[in-house]
C-alpha cells in the first residue's frame, strides 16, 4: 500500500506479519498483563485461568485463542426503518461518522462554541439524507445533558433524526449501557427483539498503554449480555501511549483489543464482537496529535487486516483530519485516510464530519467527506464483466467512427455503468461562472441548508416517543 508496506513484503509474506503481531500481543498479554480497574472483570477473568495480581491481569495463549473461536467472524446491523440494514460479510466498506467532538463550529454564526443536543439532532437528519452515510453516531458530546443522562439523550436524540443504525461510543458505566439498551428496546420491540435485530451498537475505547477502565468494561459486558455488538477501540499515540516504532505500536493496539476480546466470550460466548482501533502519530515538531499522517494511515489500514487475520467484523478509524476549516487540507488529509483503509478491508470507516482531530463538528463538513466516501464507494464495488457488458456485437454492429450515445444499451446501462456525484461540479467554466462561482464549502452549505428545511426521517409512533421519554428521564435524574 506504500513504500513501508512494500518494504516488508519482500521480507515476508502479509500473513507473516499479521502473525508476527500476534505473536508479540499473546507474549504481552501473558507476561506483561493489562490494567484492569474492574474488580468484575478481574474476577470473570480469574475465574477463566487469568493469573491476577493486584489489577494486572495475565491472559494466557489459550483463553485468546478459545476466545478468538468463539468469536462470530459476520453479524448485521439492523436498522429502525428496516430500509439500511448492513450486512457485515466483508464484501464492501460502510461509512460512519466520527464522534465525540466537543466543540462545534456554529452554522449561523460561524464561531466555535461547545457543542449540544441540537448538533447531534441536525447532523443526525443531515447524514440521514446521505446515500454515503451508512451509520449514525453521535458526533459530539452534548454539554447541556446531565452527566447522568448524557449517553441516553445523545442516542435519543439521533433515533429521532434518523432510521439508519446508530453506533454510539465510549458509555463510561454498566448503567449507562443498560440505559441505551432499555431506549432501543422500546423501539425493536422488546429485548428479545432487539437481540434478534440490533438497531444499534457500541464500542469502548481503551487506555493505551495496556489499561481498561472499570466503567467501560463493565459497559461492554452489559452490551454483550444483551445481544448489542460491542468494539474495542484502542488509540495508542506513537511515541507517547505506545514505543515511536509502528510495529511496536500494532502490538500494543492489538493486546489491548484481545483482552478485551477474551474477556466479553468468556462472559457471553458468541458475543458479536468489533475488532476496532484508531491509532495516532504525534507531530514531532509541536506533539500534536494527528490521525491523518501518513504513518497513522498505515497503522489504521493494519487494523482492518489485522480484523481480517482474525475473522472478525471491523470499525476502523479514518478522517479526523486536523484542518481547522473545511477545505484543501481537510480533503487531502481525509480522502487520503478513507481510502487506503477501505482498501485494507475495514467493514466500518468512523470518520466522516469532524475536524481539528476530531475535536469540531460542521454541518458542511459532513456533506464534503460524504462526496468522498461515495467516490471510494463507487471505486472498489464491483465492475461487471459479463456478455451484456463487454457488449461485442454492438460494438460490431456500430463498427468504427460510430457513436454510442442513442443507443437503448447506453440508456439501459447508464445509470448502473457511471456515477453522479452529489457536490462536484462539472459544468463548464462559463456556467460556473455564471452560476455565481460556488466554492465548494458554500455548495455544501446550501445542502445542508436544504437538508435541514425539507428531509424527514422515518418517522416514530407518539406512543414510543412517549415510552422513549420515560427511559431518558428515569436515566437522567
């Protein structure tokens, strides 16, 4: 995929790799341990043959490898509406937002302020109306929820602006899991119901180095219970939460996911389980983070081929560009993140709509990377190859110096056979001209504009808005 990887390919076979990784995550595991604040998690984990001192844990080859077993390698991600369901079987990428901004770049006034309830209800609808949006997170953390009431409010509001899955991130609490899961079942119908079609799911973030909190862990188990499909989502920083060296920062990623893996099957075996990671590099020059260096590309490509080495379903981070405005930087560095990492394989990219390393939401942001994600999506779906497509006697029959352009086989073919994009323009520099000469940015704010006035979600019954409402208030007290 780049000079790095074409480098040591001639040295070893991916596969080869992808083990060696392996190798290093039982070695750490088993010898090192991980930190595991949970006093819940280390008893299951003890109870299973882990050796605990104190809160490290050391995870035996054996119970990873049972683990990784038990572990189902596809599953799907239901929708409310019943018309965006996903199916995880690795044949194609499906695109997600990035989440928990907490600043937003206000759209009427266009100054930054902290981010609320409204902006994951506005970008809800907007990434509602986009075919490239295939999952909806929430973007931003609301600041004016509750503590207490904060994960249930922010997934309540995105299931009323949207029927599309929705995946929410980082619940700090068994309780506020057990909250998101009460909410959902409301609308599948019960839990039972809501097992047998997940219209949402979760993933936790670890704490590089080799450290799981107790609320996200405890989170996970209860997600796992109930049927939910829980990622685990590590961010080791090269140099800073892992060695400086990528190969070394890979092993750390990887440990942390297989604890976490190990953990959630001996507790509910079959559990449906991510293989996640957003890996980042720090600028050497400022110790900035960035997601969207060159090396944290590569690293975040290896988390989706790492998934693959394993079999399962995967959430791999892209985008999270650190331009602070949309435009040129934001293109190159997003585009450049989504595309090495769909390629990779990686079932989800979570990354369309924020910027300054994921730290500010903007509406016109997510309108641009969506344009983005639709081109990768229209690159790597298949191309047909059969008698109707080659179309020989056709082309016979037209013969040289012919034109195809009033042909019933254009007609037929043309919509499946090319794209139209949603934002690019394409017309010619006098119409451009005389259009006003729309920038990009600005053509992304009339569709949000747009958006925003007209699109309606598949819309809910008053009697489960109103049994919604019960939920989020006896959870946000």
């Amino acid at each position: 995929m780049n000079p790095t990887l074409k480098l040591t390919e001639e040295l070893h076979s991916e596969k080869d790799l992808l083990k060696q990784v392996h190798i290093h995550s039982l070695d750490l595991l088993e010898t090192c341990g991980i930190r595991f604040h949970s006093e819940k998690v280390r008893k299951i984990l003890a109870e299973a043959g882990a050796q605990v001192t104190g809160d490290i844990v050391k995870i035996p080859a054996h119970l990873v490898e049972s683990a990784l077993k038990k572990a189902p390698s596809t599953f799907h991600l239901d929708s409310r509406d019943g018309k965006h369901d996903l199916d995880l079987n690795g044949q194609q990428t499906y695109f997600s937002q990035d989440g928990c901004a907490a600043h937003t770049l206000d759209f009427e006034t266009g100054e930054r302020r902290r981010s609320t309830t409204a902006d994951i209800e506005k970008m809800a609808l907007i990434s509602d109306d986009l075919d490239a949006v295939d999952i909806i997170t929430p973007t931003v953390s609301a600041a004016d929820t509750t503590v207490s009431g904060r994960a249930v409010q922010e997934l309540e509001a995105c299931f009323l602006n949207t029927g599309k899955h929705v995946v929410t991130e980082s619940t700090t609490s068994a309780r506020d899991a057990r909250a998101q899961i009460e909410l959902a079942a409301v609308i599948a119908g019960g839990e039972q119901a809501l097992r047998a079609r997940p219209i949402f799911c979760n993933f936790v973030c670890t704490i590089s180095p080799l450290t799981q909190d107790a609320g996200g862990m405890e989170a996970a188990l209860e997600y796992a219970a109930a049927g939910i499909p829980v990622g685990i989502y590590p961010m080791a920083t090269t140099g800073v939460t892992s060695p400086v060296t990528l190969a070394s920062n890979l092993a750390v990623d990887n440990a942390e996911v297989l604890s976490v893996v190990t953990l959630l099957q001996i507790a509910s075996p079959g559990a449906k389980v991510f293989y996640s990671g957003g890996p980042a590099t720090i600028d050497l020059r400022t110790g900035a983070y960035t997601a969207t260096s060159p090396e944290a590309i590569w690293l975040r490509s290896f988390v989706a081929r790492m998934a693959e080495y394993y079999r399962l379903p995967s959430i791999v981070g892209a985008g999270a560009t650190s331009a602070k405005l949309p435009g040129a930087q934001s293109a190159w560095e997003n585009a450049l993140s989504y595309l090495p990492t769909a390629m990779a394989g990686a079932d989800v990219l979570f990354g369309v709509g924020l910027l300054d390393g994921s730290n500010l939401l903007t509406y016109e942001q997510i309108i641009l990377d969506a344009e983005v994600a639709a081109m990768i999506k229209r690159l790597l779906s298949p191309v047909a190859f059969d008698r109707e497509a080659f179309c020989v006697d056709l082309i016979k029959e037209i013969g040289a110096g012919g034109v195809y352009l009033d042909q019933t086989h254009t007609v037929k073919n043309m919509r499946k056979a090319l794209s139209l994009p949603l934002m690019s323009d394409r017309d010619s520099y006098d119409v451009w001209v005389q259009k006003g000469r729309i920038d990009s940015v600005s053509a992304a704010r009339a569709k949000v504009k747009e958006i925003l006035a007209s699109h309606q979600p598949a819309p809910l019954s008053a009697e489960i808005r109103k049994e919604m409402g019960k939920v989020v208030a006896a959870y946000s007290g």
